[in-house]
C-alpha cells in the first residue's frame, strides 16, 4: 500500500507540471506545502525575515500542516492535483 501510494504520488508530482495553465497562488502554495510535509515532514526551520514575503508565505503554509502524516499529505497531494487535473480537462 505504501509503495502504491508513493507510487501516485510521484504521478502526482509529474501530472501538475503538465496542466495547461498554472494554478493560482493560494493553490501554489498548498501544493507546496503538502509536497514538503509528504517530504521532509513537519517545518522545523527559522521563519524567514520580514522582507522575505514569499518565503514567509511559504514557511507559514508548510507550518500549518505540522503533526500530519507524510502518507495523509501525500493523499491530500494527490486529491488535490487529482482536481487540478480534471478542471484542466473541461
């Protein structure tokens, strides 16, 4: 089962670098922030500085998905790209 899922995740990864047009910045950012909770787990590192406003915006998405599971991030990845890619078809 694990195997499989890491299977689709990387599917995952590979099918949203394919969508005709990218998707908008909130959703940017929650597919970066359940790629990294799927991969490295929960943000342990330093807040970047005031003037850093991507960065920030970045750390505080990762942040919030402390505590859960690289496997429920990676469903949740996969749910999500999963609707990105069927809105993409319409």
């Amino acid at each position: 089962m694990a195997e499989d899922l890491s299977v689709r995740f990387r599917e995952a990864s590979e099918a949203v670098k394919n969508l005709s047009q990218a998707p908008d910045s909130e959703t940017m950012l929650k597919l970066y922030a359940l790629f990294k909770q799927s991969t490295v787990g929960d943000n342990t590192g330093k807040r970047p500085g005031m003037m850093d406003f991507v960065g920030k915006a970045k750390y505080d998405a990762w942040k919030e998905l402390e505590g859960i599971t690289p496997e429920e991030a990676m469903n949740r990845y996969i749910a999500l790209v999963d609707s990105l890619v069927a809105a993409d078809k319409k």
